[in-house]
C-alpha cells in the first residue's frame, strides 16, 4: 500500500529535483509525438490527432517553447505542395526522458488518487 | 482569333497541369499560339539560366497551388479567367499579395525573426493550405477558414506576449 501523504511529498518535490516544469498541453503534445513512433508530425496534424484540447492558435507557441526548451525538435519541409513549407517536428532524446518521467508523475498522481 | 482556336483545344485536354496553364496563360497574354507557348516554356525549362529556372519553377510552384483551390472541371476556365485577367492588367493580379502575407507583415514587426520562423511561419502555412481546400468547397468555407486563422494569429500574439511576460516575472522574483 502507497503511503499517500509520501506520494503527495514526492509530487511537490519532483519539479525541484531538476525534472523540467511541462503544462498539460505541452504534455499532450509530447504524448502525440510519442505516440507517432518517432514519425515526424506537423501542427496541424497534431491538432487534429488532439481531439480538441490542442487549438490553432496556441499549438506553435507550444511547439516553439519545447523546442526552446530542448524537447522537440524541427525542421523545414523539403517538398510542399503549398508554396510555404511546413514545419515538421520529432521528440528529442531529452523530450522523451521528461515524458516518460513526467508519465511516471501521473502515473503516481492516477495511483495515488485511486488509493484515496 | 488563331490563338482562340487553339485554346478551345487545349480545353479539349482531360488532364490539366500548372504547365497547361501557364501555355494557356502565355497564349491569352503573351499573344502567341498554343505550340510556340509550350516550345518557350520546355526551352526556358530545359536551357535557361538558374535564375530564370528558379522563377519559373516558382511560377509553376504557385499555379498548381492556385489552381488545386479549384475541382478539376473548373482549373481549365479558371487559367482562361487568369490569362484573361493578366493580359488586360499586364500582369498585377498575378501578383497580388498572397494569403497570410498580412499576417507574418504584423508578426515581423511585433516579433523577433526567430518567433516568425518558429511560431508565425508554419501558422501561416498551414493557412494557406487549409485555405486553398477551402476553396475547392466554396468561398463560405474559405471565409469559415480566414476567420479561424485571424483568431488563431490574435491568439498566438497574445499568448506569445502573455508566456513571455509570465516567464520574465517568474524569473524576476527566483522561481
């Protein structure tokens, strides 16, 4: 049996132990990256695949913070059949770490709440 | 009324490319006939210099983006309407502003180089594209779909200004 309030201490401690901070959204979009089994995904493609939760508007601010931030990482499309390239963006090896611990954070966060 | 004739041919065609219509263009606007039009443009394809090359590819690159707005019955009377239209304003309708221009116009001014690279660029790009669909199911739709993308682009500026802001205060007060 989880000790809750020890689950609880491990939550608040985590973001100080040097796990970098990651927003719900900017989760889910490493959770859709990650789900892409390594593929490359453009934003539009990304909030389409989100079923709502990602819009229009925010999803290349979000994308441009994890890139800032090492998670992600882009590049231009060669062939396009619009006269602008899209960009196309992959996990990085250090975006896939913080996923799978932050996936572990929730994965705690879901067990704890099952125990109370 | 020689070029006419062959341009009723050239209707008669079940495939229509960028190539198709930029001879039909050349023909309406530049006067000459179907044949002399496709030998300028294979020759200028072929043996021109880079920079011709390149110009024209990017030509050929914005006609098939501009005509697959369109279903494909309609691509042939829209590079007449096209040629029609450059041959009477010598060629300024061609070169109107293309979507989402006013978009990165502001986006440039408000922000850094790498923002409009990282955030306002594929934002606009995937305008263009939704609206170039759009097109091909109406111009209500293509309205539908400028609305969203203006709201989305007011949205991004001001999310942008919001998480820089957050970010300097978090950074002022140590956290």
């Amino acid at each position: 049996m989880i000790n809750s309030n020890k689950g609880e201490s491990m939550m608040q401690k985590l973001p100080n132990r040097g796990i970098s901070t990651l927003s719900a959204t900017e989760y889910l979009i490493l959770s859709l990256l990650q789900g892409n089994r390594g593929r490359e995904m453009y934003g539009l493609e990304m909030v389409g695949k989100s079923d709502g939760k990602l819009k229009k508007g925010t999803v290349y601010v979000l994308l441009g913070r994890l890139e800032e931030k090492g998670f992600v990482k882009a590049r231009q499309e060669e062939v396009s059949d619009t006269a602008t390239p899209r960009r196309l963006y992959r996990l990085t090896g250090t975006g896939q770490k913080v996923f799978d611990a932050w996936s572990q954070v929730a994965a705690l966060g879901a067990l704890r709440g099952a125990v109370a | 009324m020689k070029n006419m004739k062959s341009h009723s041919d050239l209707q008669e065609q079940d495939h229509f490319d960028e190539k198709d219509a930029i001879t039909t263009i050349l023909m309406i606007a530049g006067g000459v006939s179907e044949q002399e039009a496709r030998n300028r443009l294979e020759i200028t394809l072929k043996e021109g210099s880079d920079a011709q090359r390149r110009e024209l590819e990017h030509v050929l690159l914005q006609l098939r983006s501009a005509l697959g707005r369109f279903p494909n019955t309609r691509q042939k009377r829209q590079a007449v309407v096209l040629a029609t239209k450059m041959a009477t304003t010598g060629g300024r309708w061609f070169h109107r502003v293309a979507p989402g221009s006013l978009m990165l116009g502001i986006a440039r001014l408000l922000f850094s180089r790498r923002k409009v690279v990282r955030v306002f660029r594929p934002l606009v790009a995937d305008y263009r594209l939704e609206l170039a669909l759009a097109w091909r199911e109406g111009s209500l739709k293509a309205v539908c779909v400028k609305v969203q993308y203006w709201y989305a682009f007011s949205k991004a500026c001001g999310l942008d200004v919001t998480l820089d802001l957050l970010g300097k205060i978090m950074k002022v007060c140590g956290l």
